[in-house]
C-alpha cells in the first residue's frame, strides 16, 4: 500500500484500540515517537532487551506484570 513503517504502527494501535485492547506491547524503540499515545484509549509498553527473543525478554516479565496493573490509557511505559 505504500505505507511506511509508522503509518502500519498507527493502523495496528487504531485496530488494537478498536477491538478493546488496553495495552500494547512492543520492542520497537522508535514507535513511542512515531506514534504518542496521548489521548489515546490504549496504554504502550516499550520493551527495552537486547534482542526480541523470548530469552532477553524474558527477564522483564515481572517489570511487565506490574505496569500492566497501574498502567492508565493514553499512558507509555518503557521496562528494561
């Protein structure tokens, strides 16, 4: 379609927001700036590992499991 890699970030938050999603998760450091979520009804996890591999990512597991109880809509948490 010739989108760039923002704009499918954008779509893939608007589709989450719409089938109820409250938060979204991802290792892509760029998409916080790329797309902000203020006023958003959707909350974004940043992941910070070395890898996106289950085993570096692992780790964060508990730091993931808290933010998700406190994390509010609109809001952007980065964890590693």
């Amino acid at each position: 379609m010739g989108w760039t890699q923002g704009e499918e970030a954008g779509e893939l938050l608007r589709a989450a927001e719409t089938l109820g999603y409250e938060a979204f998760l991802t290792v892509d450091q760029s998409i916080a700036h790329q797309q902000p979520t203020t006023g958003r009804r959707i909350a974004m996890l940043v992941l910070h590992a070395r890898t996106n591999q289950l085993g570096d990512l692992t780790p964060l597991v508990a730091a993931i499991l808290t933010a998700l109880s406190t994390i509010q809509p609109g809001e952007q948490i980065a964890l590693g």
